[in-house]
C-alpha cells in the first residue's frame, strides 16, 4: 500500500525496471489494473479511463514529450483547457463561450514560466521549454494532483533548475507524484521518498 499526501511532493525511486512508470501508468488508467484499487478523494479510479481520471483533477507528464509542435504555446494549453470542458469536443460555438478556457490556458502558461513565449510555435522552441509546455498543458486542466514522469529526462544543468524551481512553486498548491533520476532534484523537492525494487515498495 502507498499512500500520497495532499500538498507533498512524493518522490517514487528505483532501479530502471523497478515498476515505477507502471505506477504512474495504473495511477494514470494508462493501464488496466489487474489487482487491488486505487482511491482518489474517495473516487475509485481502479477501473476508470484515462479522460475519466482526468476530469477527477489528476494530470500527467511522460518520458517523452508529448506537446503538439506546430501549435503555439496557447493552443497547446488551449487544448488542455478545453479538455476539462463537460462539452470539450464541441467545436463549433460562439468564441465568447470560451473565455474561460482562455483564461485556463493563460494561467497555466503563467504557471510554467511561458508568458515571453505565448504566441510561439513549440517546435522552435528549446527542450527544457517544451518540457515546460508540457507541464503547462497539465496545469491547464486545472489538476490537484500532479503525476511527473522523469519531468528533467535529457535537459542541462540550466534547464533543470528551472524545472526544479517550476516543481517548488507547484507544489505550494498541488499533490505532486515525481519520478526522477536525478537524485539531486529529487532531494531538492521531496517531502517523501517511496524506494520501489522489482515491482515492490523496498522502503
């Protein structure tokens, strides 16, 4: 059993192959769970879809970046924005309807350190930015729970402490799962440390 506190940044660590993405894949629904359950403020989440978890407030970044490159920061976190929407795949309404998912969106850029870089196409950004963006497709759903997936995989020294800075102002207002090699900014961020070994909780 793992239990994550609300407002803590819980670090999962391990040798590659330890399950730790698995985890994030069953917390996610990006795997059917085969045994036991998974809670969420009271909402059984064993047996949810992906979109499902996410209307609940959890959202997630992967190993590899998964950002829409030749939309500009704003669409990408438009497109976040307007998933959380009860109505999200209806396309064609009055542009006023939307105001709040432009907000949504704005926010979230704000969030991740973006605003210089609002109108860019994320193709011509940098990796650490687009890393950011991604982050920032996440908070546009307006999540309460943050799953990171390897968030500083590939980047600088540079970079990283900018990620590392973005995680801390995050974790002000929001549960946050992290997994990360990095052992340096894992104990520069973490409140709590789970040691996963073959699939299992070592400590």
């Amino acid at each position: 059993t793992i239990d994550f506190m609300a407002s803590k940044v819980h670090a999962i660590i391990g040798p590659n192959g330890a399950g730790k993405t698995t985890l994030i894949n069953l917390l996610s629904g990006d795997l059917p769970v085969t045994g036991g359950t998974i809670t969420f403020k009271e909402h059984d989440l064993t047996r949810q879809s992906v979109h499902a978890v996410s209307q609940l407030g959890i959202g997630r970044s992967y190993q590899k970046t998964n950002i829409f490159p030749e939309f500009t920061c704003l669409q990408n976190c438009w497109l976040g924005a307007q998933s959380r929407m009860p109505t999200s795949m209806r396309f064609f309404r009055p542009a006023k309807a939307y105001q709040d998912v432009r907000q949504r969106a704005e926010r979230a850029i704000d969030l991740c350190g973006l605003n210089e870089r609002i109108d860019t196409v994320a193709s011509s950004m940098s990796y650490g930015e687009q890393r950011q963006l991604e982050i920032g497709m996440m908070l546009a759903t307006e999540p309460e729970l943050l799953l990171l997936d390897e968030p500083l995989a590939g980047m600088g020294t540079d970079e990283s402490q900018k990620v590392v800075g973005l995680i801390k102002r995050l974790a002000d207002e929001h549960t946050v799962i992290l997994i990360e090699h990095d052992m340096d900014a894992v104990f520069a961020v973490a409140d709590v440390l789970t040691v996963m070994v073959n699939g299992k909780v070592l400590a």
